[in-house]
C-alpha cells in the first residue's frame, strides 16, 4: 500500500485512551467508517490484493469484521460468512474456544457455511494477539475449507499476532 493511502487511512483512526479497559489504547473506526472515501479507498486497496486469487468466499469476524468482511464480499462477488459469538446463529454450527489477550472467547460458523475444499479469505478490522482470527482460520479448516489470508484494516505489530496465524498470509492496511 502506499504511504499516501496509509496516511489517509489512519487519519480516519481515532485513540480512544483507557478503552475498553486502563491501558488499553482502543484504534476507533467510526471515523473511517463516516469517511465513505476512506472507507471506499479500504475495500478496493483489499479486494485489489486478492483480486488474482482463486476465492470462493470471506468470512467477516463479529462484530466489526462483518462491515468490511461483507461490503468486500459484495464488491468481490463472493458469498459472506458471519463468524459470530456464541448462541447468535440459528442453525447448526460449530464452535471453537480461544485465549485473548484479556481473557477467553468463541466463535461460532453455521455448519454448512463453508463447502469442502472452498478457498476462503478471514476478514476483520483489527489484528492484535491473533486469537480471534486463528479461532477463525481454525474454523474454517475444520468445516473443510482452505484459508487463503487473512486482511485486517488494522495491525498492531508489537502484540506479533500475525505470528499466531502463521503460515496463513496476512495482509494489512496500516500497521502501529
């Protein structure tokens, strides 16, 4: 990506101080999601990068994920799945248990979202300690499906969590 865009880009980045707990700096996307140029210049620098490769759909991690994950989906002609918290989706699913960097989580995928053998890219706003994306690569690999990459708006390099992906391809926006 060029400097220009990831300047442009984190411009529309907002540090919410002490959020969601003390310590925490929070990397807010409500202005970037107010900016339809920004958040225009996101979805086609993403779908871009993975345009030349064989994908049959994007997974979207709740909440945020789903915002970029489906909006990139359409624009890519490709089916969306939600990758959602426990107890949310009304058929069968399957369910995988993770560390966070403040605690434990799940994810959750509708058992008949991914057919075998699908490629498949992880979509999300933010990759910190990788926890939740591995849970979603994790996912997708257990209903028969092929993680291509995973994209992020957001990187914070010094938590490694591409490290925890690995040998998954990321890709992201900007980096802290």
């Amino acid at each position: 990506m060029t400097g220009n865009a990831s300047d442009l880009i984190k411009q529309r980045i907002r540090d919410v101080p002490d959020f969601p707990k003390p310590g925490i700096v929070f990397k807010d996307i409500t202005p970037l999601l107010a900016d339809p140029d920004v958040f225009n210049l996101c979805l086609d620098t993403t779908a871009a990068r993975f345009d030349s490769v064989t994908l049959d759909a994007i997974v979207g991690i709740e909440s945020r994920g789903f915002i970029f994950g489906a909006a990139l989906a359409s624009r890519m002609r490709k089916a969306f799945v939600p990758a959602r918290k426990p107890g949310k989706l009304p058929s069968r699913s399957r369910r995988i248990d993770y560390q966070l960097e403040y605690g434990t989580d799940a994810l959750e995928m509708h058992e008949d979202a991914i057919a075998l053998g699908d490629k498949v890219l992880v979509v999300d706003d933010l990759l910190a300690t990788g926890g939740t994306a591995w849970a979603a690569c994790e996912l997708v690999r257990a209903l028969g499906g092929e993680v291509i990459g995973a994209s992020f708006v957001i990187e914070l390099t010094f938590l490694a969590g591409r490290k925890r992906v690995q040998p998954v391809e990321v890709f992201s926006l900007v980096q802290y």
